[in-house]
C-alpha cells in the first residue's frame, strides 16, 4: 500500500467514527452535527482540530522504529525527530512546545497575525482538558484565556 493509500485510510476511518458521533470536519475544525460522508481527497496531510496526519515517504530516515508520545514528555531522540519532522512538514514544534508546557505554568503568547496564537492556545485547553492525569475539571474555574478578537474568543 502506498503512502496515499495509507492516508486516505486513515482519513476514511476517522470520517467513519465521526459520523458515527454526528461529528463533521468544517475546514480545520470539528462541528457536531449531521451529515454525508462524500468522497475524500488527501495529498500529504490531513488536519483537523487536535488531530493532524502527514505523510512522510522517507519517514525511515528519521525513525526506526514505531514512536509513542503520552502526555507531550519527550526524550532528548523524540525531540531531536519532532523538531526533524517540524522541517520537514506542516507540523509545528513550537506550537506542540506550548500545547504540552508543563502544567504548573503560565504561558504567554506573542507572535504575529495568522501565526497560529490560537490554535495552540485552543489545543493547549484542549490537551489540559484530556490528559489522563490531573485533567482539568472546572475549566472555567481552572484556566484564563484572554484574546483580543471576536472570532477567537
């Protein structure tokens, strides 16, 4: 099986489990409602909210063997191969950086317009919400977020 072929799998069985849910990608975010799974078309990578999937032909040249990441602890070879992978693809280290930052810390954000600011503050919510120790409950009694833009907040 090809690289595509692979993706496209990948792509078709998360589509399926998301109907299942009555869940629906819209652009790079999740929306729950109802609809019809169509044909799908992928070249290199698929992304959605939380969830990103590329396809790297010479993935061999950085990996030897299968990687598991829990919890966002890297060892020094799993950072040196992300930070490879960051190069190399859509998939951006920094932003993993601040989404996995320890979570006995505050994080401040700067950067420019349209560098991914809230995505990774979004996600970083989102990963405090879903790990499996010490997962944040009381969200809004637990986490501050302060943006400057109607369609962020």
């Amino acid at each position: 099986m090809g690289y595509c072929d692979a993706l496209l799998k990948i792509v078709k069985e998360l589509e399926a489990r998301f109907t299942e849910r009555k869940i629906r990608p819209n652009k790079k975010d999740l929306v729950i409602d109802t609809w019809k799974v169509e044909d799908v078309t992928v070249k290199k990578s698929y992304s959605i909210f939380n969830c990103e999937v590329e396809v790297v032909p010479d993935l061999n040249t950085y990996v030897e063997k299968d990687l598991l990441i829990e919890e966002g602890v890297l060892t020094d070879e799993e950072e040196r191969i992300l930070r490879k992978l960051s190069d190399k693809t859509d998939f951006n280290f920094q932003q993993y950086e601040i989404e996995h930052a320890p979570t006995d810390r505050n994080i401040l954000i700067t950067a420019g317009a349209g560098t991914g600011k809230t995505y990774s503050m979004v996600s970083r919510v989102a990963y405090l919400c879903n790990k499996a120790a010490d997962a944040a409950v009381d969200i809004s009694g637990e986490i501050a977020m302060i943006t400057f833009t109607k369609d962020a907040a």
